[in-house]
C-alpha cells in the first residue's frame, strides 16, 4: 500500500542521514565531487572515458545496449568536459535512476 511504501522511504532516509550518507561534504570511495558547483554530485574518479571524444554519444549508444555501470561512466565523462550541457546531466539522472542509485540520480537531474 502507499502507507507501507512512504513507511519505508521515510526508514531509508533515516538510515541515510544517521550514517551521513546524504551529506553534501561526503567523498565516497573512488568517487570526488568535480566542484562545490555541482552540489554533491559525486563523479568517478577512475573514469577511462574522461577524455573520450564524443562520450555523450557513445553514452546513449550503451544506454541502449542496457549496459548501464559504462553509460554512467560515458556521461559523467561528458559532462566533466561540458558541465552545462542540461541534456548530458538528465540523461545521467535517468540512468542513475535505472541504476538504483537515486541520491545521484536526483542530484543529476537537479542540475
């Protein structure tokens, strides 16, 4: 029921925030904000596509494959090289959702 799924979102949350995982401050492990800009948005640091030419879109290509570990990578490694780019950034919220990994999925598609 509704009552049960908002019961255990507001659990997760609770979870979340006594563990600081939803700080904007935080660093995860293997991950590093690219600045203060993009308001805790935690990018891979160990990312092989930073540099790929027209990584946004080998992005959708795999996007559309359903690989989506490599999608996030492309895109992150798109917007490292354009930040503004609004199309890059909600497309990688979309797939973060996908993912299962809503507190970057938000963050993504806030920007």
């Amino acid at each position: 029921s509704d009552t049960e799924f908002w019961d255990k979102m507001q659990a997760e949350w609770e979870e979340m925030a006594r563990r600081n995982w939803i700080s904007e401050n935080q660093e995860a492990a293997g991950q590093v904000t690219i600045s203060t800009i993009e308001k805790g948005y935690y990018f891979h640091t160990e990312n092989p596509f930073k540099d790929w030419p027209g990584a946004f879109e080998e992005g959708l290509k795999k996007m559309k494959e359903g690989d989506l570990p490599v999608t996030i990578l492309y895109l992150e490694a798109a917007i490292l090289q354009e930040p503004n780019d609004a199309e890059a950034w909600q497309f990688l919220g979309i797939t973060q959702a996908e993912n299962e990994n809503e507190q970057a999925a938000i963050v993504a598609l806030q920007r």
